[in-house]
C-alpha cells in the first residue's frame, strides 16, 4: 500500500505541475493566437482553467495527506509540503473567487462582450490578478518538482 501511496504523489505532482504549465503557457496562448473569435478563445481557455483548478484541487489535497501521513507533524517543518499548501490556496483563491467574479462581470455585461463594455476595467484588473496568482502557483511548481527530485521527497 505504500507503494500505491507513493507512485499516487508522484502521479499528482506530474499531473498538477504539468497541467498548469502545458494549459497556461502552451494551450491557451496556442488558442488565443489561432482562434480570430477572441470571446470564444477566452471561454475555451477558462473552461480549460477550470478543469485545471479542479485537478490542482485534487492533486494538492492528496499531496497535503500523503506528506502529513508520511512524516506527521514534522510535515509542517518541511519547504515543500508549505509549498503544495500555497499551491492549493492559490487555486482555491483562483477557482472559488477570481473566476466566478470574471464569470459574474461577463454576465453582467451581456449582450455586450465584457472587454467592450463599462466593466472591461473591472474585468482587467481581476484578469491580471488571476494572471499573477496563477504565475506564482507555476513556479512554486517548479520548486516543488526541483525538491522532490533533487531530494527523493516522494519515497
């Protein structure tokens, strides 16, 4: 069974990491530059945002309870289990807070696209946080990915 535990962590790092990195820095720039419909390149790339919270939800939880399962309270005292929690508050703040006051501010803004619209400000401003928050979760990303390799964390 420690074994499945194991080979699980080392699945959800490559999946959570990889996910963010190949949506946010290879799909969605890939969509935006060959889909002339900027509205329908903006709904696919959140709905792909999306699935990624999802999966980042999943992957951090897991990683949270195998390293406390691993190492107990000493899991506290350790850089990489702080950084998968800072990981996971970044998405939870992402998907259960920028992204439904984006969702909120294109509703309101119908029939208009909300970049052309009086909320394009308000729209922008929470667009560039989400953009921030969610460059800080790559790179604590690649942290956590340097560590666990470098120090054979997931063991």
């Amino acid at each position: 069974m420690k074994n499945l535990s194991h080979h699980l962590a080392s699945l959800s790092v490559t999946a959570w990491v990889g996910s963010l990195w190949a949506i946010g820095y290879l799909a969605v720039p890939v969509l935006f530059y060959a889909q002339p419909d900027r509205q329908l390149a903006g709904f696919l790339a959140g709905q792909m945002f999306v699935k990624a919270g999802y999966l980042g939800m999943i992957c951090g939880t897991y990683l949270l309870a195998y390293y406390l399962a691993q190492s107990g309270r000493a899991a506290l005292r350790q850089g990489v289990f702080w950084a998968i929690a800072s990981m996971l508050m970044i998405t939870l703040i992402i998907q259960l807070g920028i992204q439904p006051a984006m969702n909120n501010l294109k509703v309101q803004a119908l029939p208009l696209d909300v970049m052309n619209s009086a909320l394009a400000g308000r729209f922008k401003r929470l667009h560039g946080i989400s953009s921030i928050a969610y460059l800080l979760e790559s790179m604590l990303g690649i942290y956590l990915l340097i560590k666990i390799n470098y120090f054979n964390i997931i063991k």
